[in-house]
C-alpha cells in the first residue's frame, strides 16, 4: 500500500508535463467533480482530470461501436470516472484460485429436461436491494451473504439483508484485499452463523476485531455445494432449482464503466476470477435487433451464441455490489455462451440451510 502511495506521488508530480486539458470539458469535469463530492488539491486536480478525461474518450468510442451495431452493450462515466487502474483493482479481490472448503460438498447434476426457458428470481422476491462495497475489496462477501439471502427467503418468505461487515472482520485469511467465499461459508458453520445487517452493518474496512454478536439473530446454514468448473448446464440447473448463487468472474476494464446491454467482452479470461457475484438468474432475447448489421457481426454472434442459428441472444444475470447507479439498475446481463464466457460457471457455490 505504501508502494502504492508513493506512485501516485510520482504521478502527481508528472501531472504538470501532461498534455494540456481539453478546456472544452471543464463543466463537465466541474459537474463530475460535484456529481461525485470530489474535492482535489490544485496539485492533485490536473492528474485526476488526466484519467477521467482519457476514461471519457474511451466510453466515448466504445459507445459510438454500440451505435453503429459492433458492440452489444454500451458504457457510461461513473464513480470510477477518475480511478487508476491500480486502485479500482483494490475493490477487486487477488485472483482467486477455486477452493472446494473443509464444509463443502459436490453439486450433482439433475435432468435439464424441466428447466424453464428463463429465471428471474428478482421477479420471485429473492434478492434484497443492492448496495455499494466502497473502496473495500469485499465483493466475495457481498456474494456469499447474497446467496444466502436468496435461501433465506426460499426457506422462510423473509427477506433480510445478511451482515457482509461480520463476514469481513471474521472470516478467517480473508479482508478488503480479497476473501473466498467457502472460507466464508466455513466460519459461519463452526462459528454459528450470520446476523443482521442492522445488527453488524457494514462500514467499508476491516476492523480489528470480530465483534461479539452473541445477542443478536443468526441464520445458521448446514453445508455448501460446488458446481463442476466451468459446467454450464450444471450452472443453469442449479440457479432453476436452488435459487441464487454464488459466483466469480473476470472483471475487466469494461466492467467498471458498464451501463446497460448484454456483456460480451472478448478481453475475459475464464482462468483469471478476480470479482465474486450473486447469480439470480438466465434468459434469452426475443430477437437480436441491431446487432447483426454485417456478416461479421452475424460470426461474432454466431460464436457467443453457441447455436449456430439467428435467434434471441442468451444471457446470465448477475447482481453486482457497486450500488443501483452501475448497470442495468445494479445488474448485468452477460453472455451465456456455453464456453464459460469471463469464467462465470469456474468457480460457483449454493449454500444449505
């Protein structure tokens, strides 16, 4: 971290060779700045406004791709707007390396015989409202407590935000640098379980202690299970019958500018997990619109659909935890391609109750 720190000095200190700023955006940079309570140093403003301004030009020209039909989702400016790349990767966890867990079992497959078309378990009442982790790399947190909110109320017709903040402080090995949710999963099972958020609520950083919540409700879970890496049949069998699951994906640059569309991003490394999600759920357009506008599109299509045949284009739902501002009201649609598309069906897990 100190490291860190001492970059961005460097780079502050560069700032003044720079190119000179386009004045052309000073409201709207004046507007960001308010928009998002930025409140810079002179010495630090010229720095800043250099990476928004270059993250600008970037979201300017993914977009317009959008609209001429070369690009299935689109992007826009958000908190991250003027973030290095080094410090949007503190919110994401260390690459993680699957872990099967000391409590965890295997996921066996059923018949996809009488899986529905589509699932929405946001439509069913499952899904507590998205929030925002902050500069904490707390996402598995957020994505195991999801998973077993989505049980919760599978099991109970209550909905209840789960505490993340007692996950983080207590889950050994793991912090806002990253965690592994069956490590979450562990503790809560030898550790007796995991209250309320408004018992135990989060506040965006480690503490030092793991605070007693010994007054407090808990929701006491019996086991997990893993799904086969990289299966997705097994993915798609288990979001239809269980509910909500777990999941890590590769989250790349695009991720953190995406605004609404299907996400397909050639970019991903399916080996590469460096961002947990709540799985809620799959479909499929009923058509591909402007998509296909050339027969290069129609391959590209081709490829991400797996189908080899014009048609709706499918997609997973994913709840994210950067707040209702990102995506498509705090979720994305990303591609369901059968090729493990961003490594979403590499490393899943469903709670039991």
């Amino acid at each position: 971290m100190r490291l860190f720190f001492c970059l961005v000095s460097l780079f502050l200190g560069l700032s003044y060779c720079l190119p000179t700023r386009n004045t052309k955006l000073d409201t709207e940079w004046e507007l960001f700045k308010s928009t998002y309570g930025r409140n810079y140093t002179k010495e630090e403003d010229p720095f800043r406004r250099k990476i928004w301004e270059q993250n600008l030009k970037l979201i300017k020209e993914h977009n317009h791709q959008y609209n001429v039909g070369n690009q299935s989702y689109y992007l826009e400016m958000n908190a991250f707007g003027d973030k290095t790349d080094e410090e949007f990767n503190l919110m994401m966890s260390r690459p993680m390396t699957p872990r099967t867990g000391k409590n965890g079992k295997t996921h066996c497959n059923s018949p996809l015989g009488d899986i529905p078309r589509s699932v929405d378990w946001r439509k069913r009442g499952f899904l507590t409202p998205v929030v925002q982790q902050g500069t904490c790399g707390s996402c598995w947190a957020f994505s195991a407590a999801g998973a077993l909110e989505g049980q919760l109320f599978r099991t109970t017709g209550k909905n209840v935000q789960l505490s993340k903040q007692q996950l983080v402080d207590c889950t050994a090995g793991s912090s806002c640098v990253g965690g592994f949710v069956t490590a979450a999963y562990d503790y809560l099972i030898e550790q007796g379980g995991l209250t309320t958020e408004f018992c135990y609520p989060y506040q965006n950083q480690k503490n030092e202690w793991c605070y007693s919540t010994s007054r407090c409700p808990h929701l006491t879970m019996r086991g997990y299970k893993k799904l086969p890496p990289g299966d997705e049949k097994a993915l798609m069998e288990a979001v239809a019958t269980v509910g909500p699951l777990s999941v890590a994906m590769h989250a790349t640059y695009s991720f953190r500018f995406y605004r609404g569309g299907l996400f397909t991003e050639p970019r991903c490394d399916p080996n590469y997990l460096n961002h947990a999600v709540v799985l809620v759920g799959y479909g499929e357009e009923e058509s591909i619109n402007k998509f296909i506008q050339s027969e290069e599109n129609y391959c590209i299509l081709d490829k991400l659909n797996g189908q080899g045949q014009f048609g709706g284009r499918k997609y997973w739902i994913i709840k994210n935890s950067f707040g209702e501002a990102w995506g498509e009201n705090g979720y994305m649609r990303i591609a369901r391609t059968g090729n493990n598309h961003c490594g979403i069906a590499s490393d899943s897990v469903y709670p039991l109750l």
